[in-house]
C-alpha cells in the first residue's frame, strides 16, 4: 500500500505527540521530586555509599523491557566510574546470584512492583541477608510505579517513577520504561560528580569511537582515581536527614 502525504502527516504528528506526552512525564516527575524527594534520598544514600565502597558494585536485576533498561543503565554506570552489572532475574534464580557480593546494592526494576520473578529474587535476597550462619548483607532498592507493591515490601527503600498513562492502549511500556531510563541516567550522572570522574578518566574507559577521540582530546589519559572508602561496607542507617 502506497504511503500518502497525509500518512506522513499523521505520523509525524503522532510522534511529535508522543515526545510531548514523554517530555511532559519527565518534567512532572522532576517538580514532584523537587516538593518530595523523601523516598528518593533513602535510595540515594545507599547508592552513594555503595559507590564509595572499594569493592562494592550496584547490581540491576528485572525481566523483560525493565531488564534490558538496567542493562543500559549498567553499561553507563560502568563507562562513567560506577562500578555496575546487570542481572537477569530469572537468571538469578538458576545460579547467576553468585554476582552478588557483600556490601553490593541490588537495584530491581519493576514498573508493576508485582513481577512474579523480581519478587521471588527479593525474597531470596533477604534470606540471604539473614541467614543464621553466614548472613551476606545486600541492599535492596526498587524501581517502579509505587512503594506500597509486593516488591516494595522487601526493599530498603524506593525510586518511584509512576506515569499517568503509556502511549498506547495496549499499555506497552513506553511513558513508564522512558522516565525510568530518564531517572536511571540522572542517577548515573550524579554518582559520575560525586566521583570527580573527568574526561581523562571517561577516555581511559572508553578508547574507541567517537567518544573515545573526543575524550582524548581533552588531554593524556590519566588513572581513574575515584573517591572510595577501603573498609567494610558500613551498616546504614537512614535516618532524618534522608527526609530534609
């Protein structure tokens, strides 16, 4: 069938319509934050501290189109200084949770909060946590639309990325996967500052591509000489100060 101007009309303006409705979720969810960003500086404090610990990494766990949204985000965390990896959760489940170490940060994405495999992954990661004769202490963040779901219920704290609507009525992840990779990324960003992570560091990870050109021309590459503690992962605790 022959595409027609006004085909193209309509699909233009049916895209512009959609980076709009985007566009609109993500700023609602940055001036939400701004009047309350309660939940989010609980996860925050355990993701810095996490970060600033030698030998300890954020490990980013979901299934389907939230699995490959914390792949990306494992990968950047990666490139820019945060050491990260991604975890298939029903991978998890047959033998690939030995990733998880000690003092590591468990991110799972979830827009539901409902996903039957992240919730069984969360269930195991607490009897880790308290196993009577070699307890492994791991954090356990959630990603999705609310805090008051079943896979809120295991975690140490929440980022919530709820969404009036998706773009289609099927309700494919759409809205909702944007702004959790929009939030993802920021998060990614700011541990980056934190870090003091420069363009000599960035071109030391990343030697090929553009990127990697670009980056070199900012001057010889240099160590990576990030700001981490040396000793054990300290016991947080999230306390006031984390609401102010």
């Amino acid at each position: 069938m022959p595409v027609s101007t006004d085909d193209l009309d309509i699909a233009t303006t049916s895209i512009t319509n959609s980076l709009d409705a985007v566009s609109k979720a993500i700023q609602q969810h940055a001036n939400a934050l701004r009047q309350n960003s309660a939940d989010l500086r609980r996860a925050l404090r355990i993701l810095c501290t996490v970060a600033d610990t030698q030998g300890c990494k954020i490990v980013i766990t979901g299934v389907g189109k939230s699995f490959h949204i914390g792949k990306k985000l494992a990968a950047t965390l990666t490139s820019i200084g945060t050491r990260a990896v991604s975890l298939h959760a029903t991978e998890a489940l047959h033998g690939d949770l030995g990733i998880v170490g000690h003092g590591d940060c468990v991110l799972a994405l979830s827009y539901s909060g409902e996903t039957d495999e992240v919730i069984t992954l969360a269930s195991v990661i607490h009897n880790m946590r308290t196993h009577s004769e070699n307890p492994m202490h791991v954090w356990l963040i959630g990603m999705g639309k609310s805090h008051a779901s079943e896979l809120g219920a295991w975690c140490d704290a929440w980022i919530a990325c709820p969404v009036d609507a998706e773009l289609s009525h099927v309700g494919a992840p759409t809205v909702s996967s944007s702004l959790m990779l929009a939030i993802g990324d920021a998060v990614a960003v700011m541990l980056m500052e934190r870090q003091q992570f420069g363009p000599q560091d960035f071109a030391r990870y990343h030697p090929g591509g553009a990127l990697g050109g670009l980056s070199r021309k900012a001057g010889d590459v240099q160590p990576v000489c990030p700001v981490q503690q040396t000793c054990s992962p300290p016991m947080l605790e999230l306390n006031s100060d984390d609401t102010q």
